[in-house]
C-alpha cells in the first residue's frame, strides 16, 4: 500500500531525532579523530536531510523501506586544506567505522572533462560504539561522509548555486569558461600541495644542515627558518603555526637579532622542562616551541615588560628566574 506524503511527513518526524543525534555524534567524533592524528581541517559539519529533499528523492527511487534504504539521510562533511590529507581521512574512516560503500566522484569523470570532485562514504557504527549510551538504537542508520579539499568544496558549491546538476545541462558556449574554472581550481589543488611541500623540504633541510654542523645559523630570518629553529632547539614540544606567526612580529617589533635568539635558546634549554612544570601548575597548559621563545624575551629581553602578563604568567616567570639564578 502507498503510504501518502502526510503520513510519511509524520514518520519523518518520529525519526528525525534519532537521526540528528547520529549525525551529531558522527560529526563529533570524527573531530576527534582529525584532532588524535594531527590532520588539519577547516571544518566537520553535520546536517539531517530535510522532509522536502527527502521526498523529492523518493519520488525518482523505488525503496521499499525508504528509512534504512536512503544512504545521505545523515550527511556529514570534512574539509580539508590539503590533497594528501585526504588519503589520510579515508584511511581513518575505514579503521573507525563500518564502511558500506567508498566512492571518489573524481574517478566518475572522463579524462577530458572536469567537475565535482569529492570522496564519499556510507557507513555504519561499529558494534562496540552501540554500548555507550549516546550511540544506543543507532545500529541500523547509515551515514554519508564526504571528504573534500578547500577548492573542491568551492567548486561544488559554486556549482550548485548555478544551478547545473550535470554537462548537459550547461549551454554549449558556457561550457568552456566552466570547464576552465574547474580546471584551474583543481590545478590550484594540486599547487598548494606542491608549495606545502616545498615549504616542509626546505625547514627539513635548514635543520639536517644545523645538525650536521652542531650549531644553528640564520641565512636568512623567516617564517619557515624561525620554526626550523624551534624544531631545531626545542623538537620534543608541540608546534603552534598560529603563535609562531605571532612570535615572529614581536622578534621584528623588539628588534631582536636573529643571533639573539640563539643565545636565547641556549640559554632557556636546560631550564624547559622546569618552565614547562611552572606553566602546568599555574595554568594547567602545556608549553608549545612558541611559547617557550615567548618566555625568553620576557626573560632576557630589556624592551619587554613581563609586569604587563597576566598573574600566573608573571608568577612563573618570576619561580624560573629564582631556579635559574640558584643553578
């Protein structure tokens, strides 16, 4: 029998909670699994399919139970910055959930046509997750997750707002100028990875030729031989890209001498562990290598007034003065 749209619209709405939950949990843990393994991403996003767009499917799809049967039902959306970080994320999501179904929409496009690029997939909870009480009753919903680049996600929105669903769609005298731009976003792509590498070579390099020589020299002071210093001095401490491009300012602003900053490192290194004890039991945070530079121009620099900080901060830098005058 032929359930009408009324009586649907009103089971849709029984559901509708259990869904959002499932799509929020999802999305919740897949931030922490981004988090876990160091992979940077611009967003993780979550939505439940509305009733309309719901319907509008079922209308062109024979399901006989269309609740387990739709697969986007509960769409979740990773964007990344980085095309080989993708890789990274599918490997990730195969280890973490069930997957049902794996497809790179790159791979649907024929050699000389460009369009919408992403990687879908349709999973499941894995059993063990349907003991903790947040993923109860969610064994039989599947979710979409869709693994995409910064561009990519551009296109497909840019896409969509133009309204094109597919190439036949689009004028003939349009359809070069479309083409183009797909082309050139995925050529950008691919160029941002390739300048991501580079960068990583060449702080990579600056350090093996300060290991090799046993002392760390600056050719030139830049963003990139700033962090290969902090890897170089302090390696065993967290990275913080945004504080280090704070850092570099106040060096310029202060003035400090590249040759300073050596002797700064050289200074505070045997004394880190101890700063980064203060530093827990004043604010229960970790130092980062920013961090640990910030300190030794509130320690060792005259145009830094360190009265200015905070309490805790002033606090700990005054206990690693009193240890390092006792040493």
């Amino acid at each position: 029998m032929k359930v009408t749209r009324q009586e649907l619209q009103q089971l849709y709405d029984t559901k509708k909670s259990k869904f959002e939950r499932n799509c929020k949990n999802v999305e919740d843990a897949l931030k922490i699994f981004l988090i876990e393994n160091k992979i940077p991403f611009l967003s993780v996003y979550s939505r439940v399919k509305d009733f309309d767009s719901f319907y509008e499917k079922l209308e062109k799809k024979n399901y006989k139970d269309p609740f387990i049967e739709n697969e986007d039902f509960c769409g979740v959306r990773i964007i990344l910055y980085f095309n080989e970080d993708i890789e990274r994320v599918n490997t990730l999501i195969e280890n973490e959930f069930k997957v049902i179904e794996h497809v790179n929409k790159s791979e649907n496009l024929e050699p000389n046509v460009f369009g919408y690029r992403s990687y879908h997939h349709i999973v499941k909870l894995k059993d063990d997750w349907l003991q903790s009480p947040n993923y109860r009753g969610l064994n039989n919903i599947k979710t979409e997750i869709q693994v995409r680049t910064i561009l990519m996600h551009t296109w497909a929105e840019i896409e969509h707002k133009l309204g094109y669903k597919n190439k036949n769609q689009v004028p003939k005298e349009l359809k070069r100028k479309l083409y183009f731009l797909s082309a050139l976003l995925e050529q950008t792509d691919e160029q941002f990875q390739d300048l991501k590498n580079k960068i990583e070579n060449y702080t990579t390099a600056v350090i093996e030729k300060a290991t090799e020589s046993g002392e760390f020299t600056f050719k030139e002071f830049n963003l990139n031989t700033l962090q290969a210093f902090l890897d170089y001095y302090f390696p065993n401490y967290e990275k913080n890209p945004g504080m280090l491009a704070n850092l570099f300012e106040d060096i310029i602003s202060k003035e400090i001498q590249p040759e300073t900053l050596i002797d700064y490192a050289q200074k505070i290194k045997p004394y880190v562990h101890e700063l980064n004890n203060l530093v827990k039991n004043n604010s229960s945070l970790k130092i980062t290598q920013s961090n640990i530079l910030f300190y030794c121009i509130d320690l060792f620099n005259s145009k830094s007034d360190y009265k200015l900080h905070s309490y805790s901060r002033q606090t700990v830098i005054k206990k690693l003065k009193q240890i390092m005058d006792t040493k």
